[in-house]
C-alpha cells in the first residue's frame, strides 16, 4: 500500500465545518474504491483562528500545510470579525496561505450539471456542452503591486501598479497548456494587449510558450470581448488562461453561468503536486449551523484533489460522475430546490454522492 496522503483539514468558519464534512466522507469513499489513505490534520484557520489563537493563520496551521499534500479548506469569515483591524482579519489568512505555499496558479472549472439549465439566466441551447476552466495568475498583477495616494493641486492621486515579469507568466501560460493537453486541447488566452505593455508581454511569452505545444490551438481575446463571449458562447471556450485581476472578474463571470454558488470548486496550484481545495463560496454565515448548505461545491474541490494532486484522473472522474448523477436523480439542498420542502440537508445530499460512487 502507497504511503498515506496528508491532508491539512481546514474547515474554518459558517458553513465550512458542515462542508467539509461531507468533503472529507467523499474523499475518503474515494480512497476506499481507488486504494488510497489518509492522514488527515485538522488545523485552525480564519475567524476561529483569531477566537482562539489571535492569528487569522495560526503558525502550526501554516506548518501542516507546508507538510501536507493537500490542503481542504472550508470558507473563511464572517460578521462577527468585519470590525477587526486588517491584521486580525479572517481573509488575511487566504492571501498568506496562497503566498506562503506559493500558489500562483487559480483553477476554475464551469460546467452544466442535468437539469439545472433552469436555474441559469442563459438559454439553455447556448449552455449547452459548456465545459470550461479559468485558470487565474494568482500571486502578481495590479493586486501586489505598488500602491500610493499623493496629494497634488489637482486633489488626491492615487496609483496603482501593474507588474508581471517574463517568469511569472511563463509558469501560468505553461500551465494552462499542460492541462489544456489532457482537455480538449485549446487556450485562451485573455489580455488587454491593445493598450497594456503587460498584456503586450503576456501575449509575447504565449506565443513562445505555445511553439512547444503543437497539440494545443491558442488563440488570444481582449478581456472585454472574452467577457462578451463568455455569455454568448461559452461552451466553445475548453481552458481560459489570463492575469490576476482579469481572472478574477471572468471566474465570477463564469460562476453565474450554469447555477448555484453551491456548484463550484476550486484548486490553487503552485509548482510542485501540493494545492489547495476550496469551494469557490464564502463562509455563508446567514445558513450557518442549519445544515442545509450545498456540500457539492466542496466535494467537487475534493475532485480536483485527486486530479491535479494525486495525479488521478480516474478518480476524479469517478467523484464528478457520482455528483452528476445525484444531481440528475433530483437530489438538491435549498439552494438549488425547486420549493423548500424538497430540499436535502447537506450530510443527505453528501451521503447520496457516497452511495453513487
Ligand atoms: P465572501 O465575502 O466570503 O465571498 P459572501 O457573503 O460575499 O462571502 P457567500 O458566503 O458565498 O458570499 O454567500 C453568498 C450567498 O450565497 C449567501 O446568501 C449564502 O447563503 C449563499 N451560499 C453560499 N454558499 C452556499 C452553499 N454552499 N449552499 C447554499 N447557499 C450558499
Ligand atoms: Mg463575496
């Protein structure tokens, strides 16, 4: 038997213990079916971080994930720690868990589950086959760079700055492309190359970086016509590949297209096999505690866990195959319910997701 997994368990904050729960049965489901164990650390994080350690990010969780393979995150934050100043803000333990694991690569995946094209404000033949990721820079861009407001004549001026070398976004292009290898073998990529000298060298550096993907067609938009077709023809996008802050517009953009908030994973990747797993949600502290938030989000993270950490397709496909098919039988939590008497609670719809696999 291969060594355990180490997986830094992170349930955090609302709904994130619920969640994770159902996460954690899934992947261990998984495991049993496809030969696998585990070793699974809790750590604190976020606003209950700070209740009981002072620290949004406590040290020993931060050394559990330095030595895990994989990270499960649940959400972070929520009312009782929106006064707080910034250093004790439950948020701040994201950005220092994605910079200290250096996590540049944010995977976003859309896609149309049965019988839910209802739920979304697209018709339902321009979603069909819709079938894309966003991958996101995460750790460059306008968001890191420097920041200032000055006084002038003119009144206050302020500025903000937008950095991206030839190495950064060599590491993101590239790995859109090998996973765009393993999809249907197509990328986007997204810039604003008409009148940003960073979008100038992004686009140069995926040019470059394609020469050594023959099998991979690339193609180049402008963010505001990407945004367009995003809506007018999504199912013809396979992998979108684009910086920090443009991706972070377009990956909400592409929640919104196929249903619930409750539906939607995400990786965070960075150089080696490690990443980090968390639905694409936040905390939800307005259903805390009920026992009625959409578990499939976090489940489907579970997914790309086994995909993009472990290496294992099969198994990934096994946990999405296994959701596709709870959802088609009509199993839905609150959010995706029709009328709320036919609503599931979270361990339901997790325990059915069990049972299908
Ligand atoms: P954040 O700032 O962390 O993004 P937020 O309050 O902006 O938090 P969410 O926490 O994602 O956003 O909640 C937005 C809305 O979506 C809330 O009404 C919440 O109840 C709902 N929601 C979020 N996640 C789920 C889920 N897994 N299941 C059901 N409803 C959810
Ligand atoms: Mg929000």
């Amino acid at each position: 038997m291969a060594a355990p997994k180490r997986i830094a368990f992170l349930p955090g904050d609302g709904i994130g213990p619920e969640i994770t729960d159902e996460g954690a049965k899934v992947m261990k489901a998984t495991g049993e079916r496809f030969g696998y164990t585990f070793q699974i650390d809790f750590g604190w994080i976020g606003g209950s971080a700070i209740d009981r350690l002072k620290n949004p990010l406590p040290e020993e969780t931060l050394t559990l994930c330095k030595q895990a393979d994989a990270v499960l995150l649940g959400a972070v934050g929520g009312p009782s720690w929106d006064r707080n100043p910034p250093e004790l803000r439950p948020e701040k333990a994201l950005l220092g868990l994605r910079k200290e694991l250096d996590l540049f690569a944010n995977l976003r995946p859309t896609t149309l589950f049965p019988g839910l094209e209802e739920s979304s404000t697209l018709k339902a033949e321009v979603l069909q086959g819709v079938d894309f990721l966003v991958v996101r820079e995460l750790t460059g861009g306008i968001y890191f760079g420097e920041k200032f407001t000055e006084e002038t004549p003119a009144g206050e001026r302020a500025t903000d700055t937008l950095v991206y070398t030839e190495v950064e976004v060599e590491r993101i292009v590239r790995r859109a492309f090998e996973i765009a290898q393993v999809r249907r073998g197509k990328v986007t990529s997204v810039d604003k190359a008409n009148v940003l000298e960073s979008s100038r060298l992004w686009r140069k550096v995926a040019e470059r970086v394609a020469k050594e993907y023959p099998d991979v067609e690339l193609d180049h938009l402008l963010v505001d016509n990407c945004a367009m077709q995003m809506i007018r023809r999504p199912a013809d996008f396979d992998v979108i590949v684009t910086e920090n802050m443009f991706g972070d517009i377009l990956s909400d953009e592409a929640a919104i297209l196929t249903g619930s908030i409750g539906l939607l994973p995400s990786a965070s990747l960075g150089e080696g096999h490690r990443g980090l797993y968390e639905p694409v949600h936040g905390s939800a502290p307005d259903i805390a505690g009920q026992g009625v938030a959409n578990p499939i989000a976090t489940i489907l993270s579970v997914a790309l866990m086994f995909r993009y950490s472990f290496h294992d397709d099969a198994a990934a496909k096994a946990i999405e195959g296994a959701v596709n098919d709870v959802i088609a039988s009509g199993a839905r939590t609150m959010d995706m319910a029709s009328t709320e008497s036919l609503a599931l609670s979270t361990e339901e719809v997790g325990d059915k997701v069990v049972e299908a696999l």
